[in-house]
C-alpha cells in the first residue's frame, strides 16, 4: 500500500522525526552496480575472497585491487548524484522535524548532492584507516602495500575504510536512538539481506511505533515488514514521494 498523503501531512504536522536507510539501488542510475543482482558485483566477485578481514589477510592485492577499481569508477566524471540523492537533499531541508539519513554505500553521492546529517554505517571508499594508529584520512588515489599513513607518517598499515563481514557498523548507538525515536522510517534501494541493517525496519515498527515506508525497484526480502511501499526506479520513486 502506497502512503497516502494525509498520513504525511499528520506526520510533518507533528515534526516527526524521519530515519531514512539507503543502499546501493539508490545509486544505480548514476552508474554504480548493485551488490545482488544479476549484474552486480557480487556476480563477478566472491564476498568471501574481497569483503572480509581474513580476505584481507591472505591476499590484500585482491581485495586493494577490488577497492582500487570502484574508486576509479567513482571518479568517472559520469557518476554524479542522482535526482533520487538530491531529493533527499530537500526533504532534509524542508522537513520541519530531524531526517537523519543512514546509508549503506561506501560512495559519496549523498555528501556530493548536499546531505548533511549523513551516517555511512558501511564505511566510506574515498577514506582510508590506519592499523597502527587508528586514524582515518581522505584518500583519492589506488591504495598498496607501500602506501604511508597521512597521519602517522608508518608504511603497510593502511586498508579502505569500509566495514567488512564481520566487523561492526559504524556510529550503531547513534542509529539505533534515531531509530527508536522516529516517526517515519524509510529503506530505499536495498534488498535487506546484510544485517544489522536489515533490522532497522523492526527497530523502528517495534520501539518506536513509526509508519514505515520501502522505495525500491521490486519488493526485496523484507517487504512483508513494512507498513507502505513505492515500486520503481529510485529516481522515480523518490522525487515523488518528497515533492
Ligand atoms: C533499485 C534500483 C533502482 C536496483 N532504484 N532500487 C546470520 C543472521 C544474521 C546476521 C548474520 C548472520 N551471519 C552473519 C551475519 C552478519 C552479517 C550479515 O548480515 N550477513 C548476511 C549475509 C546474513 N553482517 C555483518 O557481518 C555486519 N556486521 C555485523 O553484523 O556486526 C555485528 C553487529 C550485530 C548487531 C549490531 C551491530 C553489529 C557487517 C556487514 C558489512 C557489509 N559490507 C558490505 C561490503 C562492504 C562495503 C563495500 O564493499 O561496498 O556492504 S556487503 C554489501 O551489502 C555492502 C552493502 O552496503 C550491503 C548491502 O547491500 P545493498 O545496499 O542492500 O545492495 P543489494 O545489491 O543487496 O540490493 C540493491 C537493491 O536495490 C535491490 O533490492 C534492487 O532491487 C534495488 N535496486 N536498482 C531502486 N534503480
């Protein structure tokens, strides 16, 4: 069931707070593949051989060489924020309650658009983190063995700043607060197989009795959770929805 547009203007009437959680079909019309469908990345590559620690360990070439690619393709100059990233850009604007946007992608699209109060609870491709001191730096270019911390000045501790299978999302308290407090809460572009946040729409149902929305292509693996749905191309969907 679509929301009705009585039901938003109750809930910007109340300055409901609105938690929104993004994945990677949100960027796919600015030419970024998904991770699980039939051309995304996950076709191409093992999970277990490029997105985990122990990946890492045994052969950091690969899994450098998987990351040194999708930031050069983040770097084409046709990958650029799309109409469904800059519509959020206006609700967070115009919305008189807080819209705290959470996004899966490790691409900087919702930053570019303008998104200010932003989470990347997966991690961020143009940073990179430091094995001996911990620090996180901007990094642009391919990343090796050789490379120096910007920020401690050590050589061979450096790995993308993304958060692999098994390790822990990033900045979690701060979401689930946000989650438990809202009003509305809304998944786009994400097929709700990755954990925890493929949990968030419970959160939200549960403890915070909000309204909760899905915009994506098709129904994903959670749909039967939500309370609402738009069906279609995010820069269809969402730019519908917020204007
Ligand atoms: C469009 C569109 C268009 C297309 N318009 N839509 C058993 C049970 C429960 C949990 C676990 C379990 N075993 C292991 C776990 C935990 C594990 C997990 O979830 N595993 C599952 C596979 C079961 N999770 C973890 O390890 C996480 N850490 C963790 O749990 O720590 C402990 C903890 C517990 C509780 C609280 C806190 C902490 C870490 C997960 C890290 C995920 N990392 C990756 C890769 C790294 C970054 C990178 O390289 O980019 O993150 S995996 C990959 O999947 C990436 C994505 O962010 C993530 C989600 O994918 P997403 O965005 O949903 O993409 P797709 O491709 O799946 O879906 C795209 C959707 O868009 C589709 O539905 C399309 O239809 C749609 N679409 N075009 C609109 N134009």
């Amino acid at each position: 069931m679509s929301i009705s547009s009585t039901l938003i203007e109750i809930l910007r009437n109340e300055a409901a707070p609105i938690v929104i959680l993004t994945g990677a079909g949100i960027s796919r019309e600015s030419g970024l593949h998904t991770f699980r469908d039939p051309d995304g990345i996950w076709a191409r590559y093992d999970i277990s051989e490029v997105a985990t620690p122990e990946a890492f360990i045994a052969n950091p070439e690969l899994v450098q060489s998987f990351y040194n690619d999708r930031r050069q393709i983040l770097h084409d100059a046709s990958v650029i924020p799309n109409a469904a990233h800059q519509a959020l850009v206006r609700l967070e604007q115009e919305w008189p309650g807080e819209v705290l946007l959470v996004t899966q992608n490790i691409d900087d699209l919702h930053g570019r658009a303008g998104s200010k109060n932003l989470i990347h609870m997966h991690g961020e491709l143009l940073k990179v983190r430091c094995n001996h001191c911990d620090a996180i730096s901007p990094w642009q270019d391919d990343l090796g063995a050789g490379d120096t911390c910007p920020a401690c000045g050590k050589t061979g501790g450096l790995r993308p700043h993304v958060v692999w299978f098994g390790e822990m999302p990033l900045e979690m308290e701060r979401i689930y607060q946000a989650l438990e407090n809202c009003g509305l809460f809304i998944s786009i572009g994400t097929s709700g197989n990755v954990y925890p946040a493929a949990g968030f729409v419970e959160v939200a149902h549960h403890q915070a009795q909000a309204e909760t929305l899905e915009i994506n292509l098709e129904p994903s693996d959670g749909a039967s959770l939500f309370d609402h749905a738009l069906y279609g191309p995010a820069t269809k969907c969402v730019p519908e929805f917020v204007d």
